[in-house]
C-alpha cells in the first residue's frame, strides 16, 4: 500500500469515528430551576438533569417535615418531645441526633438543641413571650442540656427529664439540603446547587462549567430592610456553607436589642463582638450547626474550634475595637477575585 493511500484511509476511518461519536454523544442536559416556600422560607434550586424531579423534592420536603418539624403535631420529634412512648424513630431523625450530639460536644455544648424553651421564652422560636426576671430563665435552664439526652441502639431518643424540649430546627434546613443532594445523586445528577433559607449544598459545576460561587454578606442592619451587601466570594467544591449572624433577628425589649442566639449555659441572649458566622463543611447540616455554634462561642473560641477541626473552614466578621468591621478567615478559604 502507498504512502497516499495510507493517508487517504486514515482520514476517511478518522472522519467515520467523528461522524458515530456525534450520534453517540449524548446531548448536554440542560439545567432547571425549582423554587418556593417551605417551613415559611424561600427555596432555590437548581440542577442539570434530563427530567423534572419536583415531585421528588416535594417528597423530601414531606419527609423531614414528618420527622423534625415543630410545628407539625404529628412528626417524629413532636411525639418525642410529647413524652409519647409508642413513636417508632427512622433514619432521619437518628442521623439529626447524632449529627447534633457530636457537634454539641465539639461546641464545649454550645449547639444545643434543647435550647428551644429559652429560645421561646425570649420571644423567638416557636412559641413566643417575654421573660420577667432572672427566676424564670433559671427555672428553665435546668432542663436544658442535649447531654440530659441519649439514643439507644435502636434508634430511640431518650430523655432524662420529660419536659426537655428537641428542636432541630438551627440544623434541619442544611439537613434538608443534604437530603435533596442525596436524591439528586441516586438520580444520577451531578452538577446542582441547594438554597434553603440561606443554607447551601453545592455539587460539581455551574451551567458554565465552573465552581459554583457563593457570596457571603457584610452583617448589615437597617430596620425592616434586609440588606445584601457582598463581603467576599467564595467557591464550593462538593460542600455545604451557612452562615449565622445576629444582626437580622432580635428584639427589641425595655429599650435595648436583644440577639436571638441564646447561650444554653447562661440562658441569655450571647452579646459578643462577632457579628456573623460563616462555615463551609462536607454538609450543610454541620455548616448549619457549627455557624450556630460560633455565635455563642465568640470569637476567640470560635477560631479555636474550626483551627481544630480539618474538615470544616470558617469565615469570622465580628466589630473591632472602633466598632468597624473585620475579617477573620481561616486556612482552607480562597477568596475570589472579583
């Protein structure tokens, strides 16, 4: 065979390939967008994959509300906290209980989610008044304490005081998020983007094919006015973020702002100068739970713990000592460019 000819059947077999793999190749699925409300918050979704899964999220939706909602009589940890004996646990609230004691010991018990009856006395949560002395939150506290509570092997959650009171609630939207991105997988979707009320589980890349990026807010405060005002951009690579602030919920009682971060050891609101609390973790749950954490830890403890823990990262904005802002970043966090 000469030179020509091994050449000319070269291109031809080439052309034949190029030719199969474009009717091989599938076609990029576009990305769709899902939003609404859910436990009274907005959600954003946004995924690429070849089908609408609403009904899907609908059904995860249904499924945490059924486990871990407070405000739903019937739900798993409704029944718990009712001291009903004959509420059979599921996986999803064993995996919120073991989620929330493991980061309540890593927070020295500052993530507390038994912390919900001096959250309400305080005007905030699910139940709402305001304390008249100092008697009344002690009367509380001493049945505050996620360590006063247990899961047998089985999977039940047991109380040492039966007026002890469970909220996930500072852990459940990240939770959810987490839950939405495990369907998505076994759907075989990979590239999409959570938002639950602020909380974030982002996974594989944008309608761009880049990281997806997040912008993380300066801890403005206007009256009735949220403000979005960007500090930084971060990117996220298969990670949950939250963020937790006092700025935005409090009260304002005889005159002065009360924060709603409660301090479970003091059952006070926890007035320190860190201002808002971004964590970046594997999971939207521990983001979610470690930022809560920080805002009753401050600053100093709060830099403390996310140096120790590998797996998370942290961005600290808290007031100086001329009352402006600043930055405290952590090891792990490349700011973007803008």
């Amino acid at each position: 065979m000469n030179k020509n000819r091994r050449i000319y059947l070269t291109v031809v077999a080439c052309a034949i390939i190029g030719v199969a793999m474009m009717f091989l190749r599938k076609p990029a699925h576009q990305f769709q967008s899902v939003s609404g409300v859910v436990w009274t918050t907005e959600y954003n979704i946004s995924y690429q994959g070849p089908s609408s899964l609403s009904d899907s999220i609908a059904g995860v939706f249904s499924a945490i509300d059924n486990t871990a909602s407070m405000f739903n009589p019937a739900s798993v940890i409704s029944r718990i906290n009712a001291n009903d004996s004959t509420v059979e646990p599921n996986a999803l609230i064993t995996e919120l209980y073991k989620c929330s004691a493991r980061i309540n010991s890593e927070s020295q018990g500052s993530f507390d989610p038994t912390v919900a009856p001096l959250v309400n006395v305080w005007g905030f949560g699910f139940k709402h008044g305001i304390p008249t002395d100092s008697a009344t939150v002690d009367s509380i506290r001493q049945f505050v304490g996620f360590s006063k509570t247990s899961i047998t092997p089985e999977g039940r959650i047991v109380k040492s005081d039966s007026r002890i009171i469970i909220d996930f609630s500072s852990i459940a939207k990240g939770f959810a998020c987490d839950e939405l991105g495990r369907l998505f997988l076994r759907h075989g979707v990979e590239n999409f983007i959570i938002e639950i009320g602020g909380e974030i589980y982002a996974h594989g890349v944008n309608r761009k094919g880049k990281s997806w990026h997040i912008s993380i807010d300066n801890p403005i405060d206007q009256a009735d006015t949220v403000i979005h005002q960007s500090a930084m951009v971060i990117a996220l690579h298969n990670q949950g973020v939250a963020t937790s602030g006092n700025y935005r919920n409090y009260k304002v009682i005889d005159g002065k702002r009360v924060s709603h971060i409660i301090n479970p050891a003091t059952g006070y609101p926890e007035q320190s100068s860190l201002l808002s609390a971004t964590i970046i973790a594997p999971t939207a749950a521990e983001a979610d739970a470690y930022a809560t954490a920080c805002m009753v830890m401050g600053l100093e403890r709060s830099q403390q713990m996310i140096e120790a823990n590998e797996s998370i990262s942290g961005i600290l904005i808290y007031a100086d000592s001329l009352n402006n802002y600043d930055k405290w970043i952590s090891s792990g966090i490349d700011p973007i460019e803008r």
